[in-house]
C-alpha cells in the first residue's frame, strides 16, 4: 500500500496545482492519473476484504469522475472504479476524501451490489448511493 499511497499524494500535489494556463488536455492528463492512482491504491486495499477475490478481481481506474476542491489542499472525488473480472467489466461507485499529508484521507468504495455492467459512454447509468459512510468498505489512510 505504501507506494500506492505515495502515488497518489504525489498525483493529489499535482492536481492541486491546477495552473490558470493549463489547456483541457493538461487538466484531463492530471485527472486521469489522479484517478488511476486512487484506484490503484483502492484494491490494495480490499485485498482480504470479504467478498473480494484478489486472484481474478481487480481495479482499472475510476470512469465519470467528478473532483471538487474542498479546502485549499484537499479533493471529493465520486466516480464509478471499472471493476475487472475475467472478462467482465463493471462499474462500483467509490469516493474519497483526498487530503494532503499529514492530515488522513478517506476513501470509500460502494457493495457489488450498486455496481452496473459496464457499457462504454453509458457510465451515467451508476446510481452513486447516500451516505459513503455506511458503505460496507470505508478505509482511512495518510498518503505519504
């Protein structure tokens, strides 16, 4: 977990920096690894979690993300983890609360069942449910 963690605190820096000039295409590449860092660092996280088969199941970035800043040096994110078994693709809703160290971080990630097969430009179809708090799988790190 430890250079997932370090991944996206450097990925979260970069994101932070959000420069006036940047064009959509800077603003879209910091995004994506943002994203592709928190998912990475999402399944280190549910291995042995109940439920989640670590040998055939795996994250592949996060689809429909949406980034709010929420302080001066922290993100919400929501979006959709692709989920990837076999030959199955489909999306679970996750969300984390991304803060610059030393302060923690949180992130959440919904049950199977509020996941939705996957189907390419239809990623509005995830129903993100209320209260990620309650969701079944809720972890708090340090990204350091």
């Amino acid at each position: 977990m430890g250079r997932h963690a370090q991944h996206v605190a450097e990925a979260l820096a970069v994101y932070l920096t959000d420069g006036d000039g940047d064009t959509p295409q800077e603003r879209g590449r910091r995004q994506a690894k943002l994203c592709e860092s928190v998912s990475w660092l999402l399944q280190d996280l549910m291995v042995g979690q109940p439920g989640w088969d670590s040998r055939y199941t795996w994250l592949d970035g996060i689809a429909a993300p949406v980034i709010s800043r929420i302080e001066p040096d922290a993100l919400h994110l929501v979006g959709g983890a692709y989920v990837v078994n076999g030959k199955k693709w489909t999306l679970r809703p996750v969300q984390a609360e991304l803060k610059q160290p030393p302060a923690g971080s949180s992130l959440y990630f919904a049950s199977p069942e509020a996941e939705v097969n996957f189907v390419p430009g239809r990623e509005d179809r995830l129903v993100i449910p209320p209260d990620p708090s309650k969701w079944p799988h809720v972890f708090e790190v340090v990204l350091q």
